[in-house]
C-alpha cells in the first residue's frame, strides 16, 4: 500500500511534526463525509455486529479525539480541513427532524461509545461546540442524556457514561447533584475493577473473565481516569489525586511495553486501533501528573511517545490507496479483526494526539528526547531509522532498571533484554466470544518483534499455535489450543545452573508464572507449566517446564502434544524461500531453517525462532519414565496458512511435537522441558554470533 503523506514521511520530532500527522489522518477523511457532516463512511463496506448508522457515527465521532484540541486552538492553518464540518455534524446527528439523525439510544447501544469522544469535545472546546441556539444545545443535551436511561454495560463502558455526565454539568450547566447519583453507581462498579499497581482489570476479575490489557491503560480506564483529572478534578478532588497516584504506579510497569525502537507488545483485542497503545502516555502528560523514576524526566516519556509514533510510520501496509486506515495491524488482516471493528473503528488511534492539547511552549516540547530507560543496559539498537543517533544521547544519572520485570496484576513478566523484547503471560481469559480470544489471551509469549498468530480455521496449519501448546487426543483430527488457565499464579523458582566449562553447578532464584491446563471436561487430564524468563548465562533463551498428569483410563490411549515457539517471517534474505541450514549452521550468508531432531531453528529477515527439547539429549528418541508413560518427540516446523501472523504474511513456526501412550496406566504423570529461543533482527546481532547463542543450549534442573 502506499504512504500516507505527512505520516509515513514524518520524523515526529516536535509539536508541528505531531501536528502534521493529525492533520494527515483528517485529510484522507475529507471526501467521505456525509451531508450535514453528521457521519463518515468510509469506501470499504466490512460490517459489524452493530448497526450500519452507528458505524458510520465512529466515522464522526473518533476524529473528535485530535479535532476537538485544534477547534480549542483556532489555527488558521486548518482553514482546509472544514473542521467546523464536526460542529455542523454534531448539530445535525442530534436532531430527530434531520435525515441523518443518529438514532435513539439503546440498551448496551454501541452509540455510547461513540459519546464519549463527543463529550470529551464537548469538555475541551466547550464555546466552540454548543450551538448559539437554545433549542439546538437542547436537543445535543436530550440525546447525550438519554445513555442515563438505558442499560450500560459493566466494563470499561461505564467510563462513557461518565464522560457524559461530566460534559453535561461542565459544558451546559446541568446541576452536578443531578447527575451525581448516576456518577457514584458508575464509580462503584469502576471501583470494582481495581487490581493493583494502578492496574485495572476490564470487568471484574472473575473466573469467567480475567482480562488486564491495554484497555487497562490506553485504550479506556487510566485514559478516562486522566480525562476526569484533567476536566473534574474540582467536582471530586480526592478521586482526581487518587487517579493522578494510580497513574504513576500504572506507568512504572506499562513503560516495560514499550521497546527501545518503539515497538509495543501487541496482546489482547482490539489491536487494529495500533498506536493508540501510546494515548496514555499523551494522557499523563496532558493531565500533568509527575511519574516516578525511572520515567521523572520528561524526555523519557517523551521518546517512548515519539518512537512509537515512529514506528507506525514505516507500517505503510496499514492504509488504502486513499490514506484511510485499513482493519488490520502493520497489513490489511480480516482473522485478527473484532465483530466490533468497522472500517471506521480504527480512529480510535487518534486518541494518541491529544497531546496536542499542550501549548506551544510546554516543556514537552522544548524537552529533549531522552533514550528508552532500557537502552542504559544494552549496546545501541540499530533499529530507530528516523533518529539513528537518538539512542546515543547523553543518559541522565537514573536508576538502571532491571530487564526482567514481574507485573503482578496482569500475571505477566516483562522480559527486554537486547536480543528480543516480549512478555510472558499466564493467567487471563475470557468467556466473551471475542474472535480468537485463545490466541488474544492464551498464550505464554506475546513478543514486539515476532506479535503473535491468530486462527483461521480449524486444522492446526490453520490454527498458527505460536508460543502454546496444542493437543489432540483422537490422532491429529481435532486440536484444542491452551485456554482458560487453572490456578495461574506468580511464582519463584530454584534452578540449578550448569554452565559449560564449569564443574560445579550453580544456584538461581528466578521469578516464574505457573499455571494449569485442563484440555476436556470429561477426562482428567491436566497440564502444569513453568514459565521461566531468559537468565544471563543463555541470552535469547526462555524456559517452559510442563507437568503432564492424569488420572483415568476414559480419554484415547495416546495423546499428540505440540509445544510452539514464537512465529517468524518465512521471507529469506532475498524474498524468496528458506533454504534448509546445514547441521552446523555454516551457510549463515542467507536466511536458512533446520530441523527434523528434537529441536529446531529458523533464520530469516526478522531474526530467529527455535525450539528445543531439553529434557534428554536433544535428540529424537523414545523415552520412559518411572511411571511408564511412553513419550516420543521431535522438532517439527510448522508453515501455517498465510495472514494469521499480526505483523508477518508468510510465516513459519518452530515446534516440538510429542506423543504420549499412557495405555498401560489407570494414572500417571510425564515431565519434559521446552527451551525457546528467539532473537529479533533488531537486536543487530550476525549469523555467528546468533549461531553460537542457540548451540549454547540451557542446561538447568528445577
């Protein structure tokens, strides 16, 4: 697809440069706005599961996000964009008389999503919004009233509510009493929703839903929590400065998300809304809430915000022909898409220009840039192409801070070292039939280099089971995938350290994430895993240890289990195909795959994924334990079906597969471990040294 002018070109290096990539976005909306103004529709005709007239109402509302800050400015600049269209528009999609009438709001109607970049307008640019005319304030009053009316779900919705509710005391003058009522019932429920360390889940934290992802940060709560500091601090003081405090603590691990050349770890839903993983950060800063260290000094937030916005910028694969945005995450993708996402949902993104909203000379403007936190324990990345000496700024004197981080409330650990930045994650879920929720949710590893895949049918080639487990119990026909963890719980572990060349074995704690698995109702069987993150002496390595148990003689004689490593482009060096690697790896001049053992690898432009059994001797043999459960193994790449991966079109997965016979036993119990390995081609490593890191296996007893 072709660049978006102003975006895909822009070094976002100051405010204008900001700016000029706002105004890209609007521009490319300009010949799809209705008449009256009142909706946008975009040239692609996808549907949803709501109504055509609330989609085309996104197309109206979501750009209130940015246009909202340069209506409060009145920069003649923008004369061209027509931004007095959205005020027209608000106008008309309010009147039931006019023809393009939003409509009557429902129960759980998506028009309440759609009110809150209204009332966020509204509470920015409140003089510029409201209609001189009583009877036009009126009815924008009535129909923003009425989601006080209706059912309103018990989730991030609620903020909605909220956001309304405030514009309609700040903007038209109702009586905060009157409103306060709906206000407590809304804090009541939000309230509920608290984790800990400034996380908050998405709904109650429930065993039909464990959910804390970036709708926990940017894409709802502590956005909305920054909003309500920014425009109601004097309606509730006390809860503006509790919001300002959860706030810090938020960032003090959401910053791990980010890596040092911008990349955010794609992981849950929603994901085609893109850079909006950064709209915290513009929130924070816009709110004026102080964070700890290692993000004191403005300029850090500031790099994490703009080279992000850098990244995207080389994603050229996320627009059409015409500079909308397409569904999808760096390339158009149907599979990883929500029965929620219209054509015009993707402006949600906007959301990350309200930083807009600072003046001209706030000192995140004038600021320097300062390098990732991170980059103080790595060598230079080489991946930042816009700055390419932005990493080698003078560093301020802060905390280093560790590259393995335990993030307690969304039972996950961060792990940025310089090979490879992901997450490893072990107990959310949800029951809500989200397309894909196993791959959103379920897996161990969600990485900022390799993202991860989603399904596209039901043969596992189909299912792209990247960084799960697999398994199937009636020899390959169906396969169940890794879902609804059991007793997922963060843990430490004490390993035993064999390094090479030394006799003695060393002693490490590490922290850990254990949980459980149970594949079928009926058949008890269950699955345990430890999930190790990388340590020092193996970098580009993390650990899965799995404990197979169970306890009848009901379910098929032989279980098939695959356990798989991250997804990597299959594109060579050249674009073409992989060629098969020697077993010594020699021919490392172009992007090669190996396997056929109990292990194997794949190199290719991204970097490199493999996998290894580390229980045995790594080599493809039948093995009993004590119980006499008979297990075999062997390393197997898979190629799943093209378009499942979230940032690759062509891919290739590493794994091992293993085949149980437990037909000898009433119960029993297997044991085997997983070493995964993975370097990014960010990390600006050669072929050797790559080479030398995946033949230092990790030798380790738990």
């Amino acid at each position: 697809m072709p660049p978006l002018t102003g975006f895909s070109d822009n070094p976002f290096e100051s405010r204008e440069d900001v700016l000029r990539g706002a105004v890209s976005f609007l521009n490319s909306l300009q010949p799809y706005k209705s008449p009256c103004c009142a909706r946008i529709k975009l040239s692609t005709s996808t549907g949803t599961g709501f109504d055509e007239i609330s989609a085309q109402l996104e197309g109206f509302a979501r750009p209130l996000w940015v246009v909202a800050d340069l209506l409060a400015q009145n920069d003649p600049r923008f004369s061209h964009l027509d931004l007095s269209s959205w005020i027209l528009g608000l106008e008309a999609g309010t009147d039931p008389r006019e023809e393009l009438y939003w409509g009557d709001v429902g129960d759980h109607d998506q028009r309440m999503v759609e009110m809150e970049p209204i009332a966020y307008a509204l509470l920015t640019a409140p003089s510029v919004f409201l209609p001189k005319s009583q009877q036009k304030r009126d009815m924008i009053m009535k129909w923003l009233r009425a989601i006080n009316e209706r059912k309103v779900p018990p989730s991030n919705w609620r903020w909605f509510r909220i956001l309304v509710n405030l514009a309609l005391v700040k903007s038209f003058g109702v009586p905060y009493s009157e409103v306060k009522p709906l206000l407590d019932t809304d804090f009541e429920i939000l309230d509920s929703f608290y984790l800990s360390d400034g996380w908050s889940s998405d709904g109650m934290w429930c065993d039909d839903k464990k959910q804390a992802d970036y709708y926990s940060g940017s894409f709802a709560i502590q956005y909305s929590q920054l909003a309500f500091v920014r425009f109601a601090s004097d309606l509730d003081p006390e809860r503006a400065e509790r919001y300002r405090s959860e706030a810090g603590k938020f960032a003090e691990t959401f910053w791990r998300y980010f890596d040092a050349n911008g990349a955010a770890i794609p992981f849950g839903r929603s994901l085609s809304y893109r850079f909006t993983f950064a709209a915290f950060w513009s929130a924070v800063v816009v709110a004026d809430v102080s964070l700890p260290a290692p993000l004191n000094a403005l300029g850090i937030v500031k790099g994490i915000l703009m080279r992000h916005l850098r990244w995207w910028t080389r994603k050229s694969d996320i627009f059409n022909t015409d500079g909308t945005l397409v569904i999808g995450y760096t390339y158009p993708n149907m599979y990883m898409s929500e029965d929620y996402n219209s054509p015009q949902s993707l402006y949600w993104c906007l959301k990350t220009f309200s930083v807009l909203g600072l003046a001209k000379d706030h000192p995140f403007w004038t600021c320097e840039e300062l390098p990732h936190p991170l980059s103080s324990t790595r060598k230079p990345l080489r991946q930042d192409l816009r700055r390419p000496n932005a990493l080698d700024t003078p560093q301020l004197h802060l905390p280093t801070p560790d590259t393995i981080a335990v993030v307690n409330p969304a039972v996950q650990i961060t792990c940025g070292t310089r090979e490879h930045h992901f997450l490893l994650s072990a107990g959310q879920f949800t029951r809500k039939t989200h397309r894909a929720r196993e791959a959103k949710y379920g897996k161990f590893a969600y990485s900022s280099a390799f993202a991860f895949s989603v399904p596209a049918g039901t043969l596992l080639s189909q299912m792209a089971p990247d960084s799960t487990l697999s398994i199937s119990n009636d020899d390959g026909e169906t396969w169940r995938v890794r879902w609804e963890p059991i007793a997922a719980r963060i843990s430490s572990v004490k390993l035993s350290i064999k390094t090479p060349g030394e006799q003695k074995s060393e002693t490490a704690i590490s922290p850990a994430l254990v949980s459980g698995w149970r594949p079928w109702k009926p058949f008890d069987l269950q699955i345990e895993t430890v999930l190790v993150p990388p340590l020092e002496q193996w970098p580009g390595w993390h650990i899965r240890i799995h404990k197979l148990t169970w306890k009848t003689r009901q379910m098929n004689a032989t279980v098939d289990l695959v356990d798989a490593g991250f997804a990597i482009s299959s594109q060579g060096v050249k674009g073409g195909v992989l060629p098969h690697l020697d077993e010594e790896l020699r021919h490392h001049d172009a992007s090669k795959r190996e396997h056929g053992s109990a292990a194997c690898l794949i190199l290719s432009d991204a970097g490199a994924s493999g996998v290894t059994d580390l229980s045995g001797n790594n080599q493809e043999v039948s093995l009993t334990n004590v119980e006499g459960a008979k297990h075999s193994r062997r390393g197997y790449i898979l190629q799943p079906d093209a378009n499942t991966n979230l940032v690759a079109q062509r891919t290739l997965i590493p794994t091992i597969y293993h085949n149980f016979d437990v037909s000898d036993q009433d119960s029993g119990d297997v044991g085997f471990v997983i070493g995964i390995f993975a370097v990014a081609a960010s990390a600006g490593l050669d072929p050797v040294r790559i080479r030398e890191m995946w033949q230092n296996k990790p030798n380790i007893t738990l």
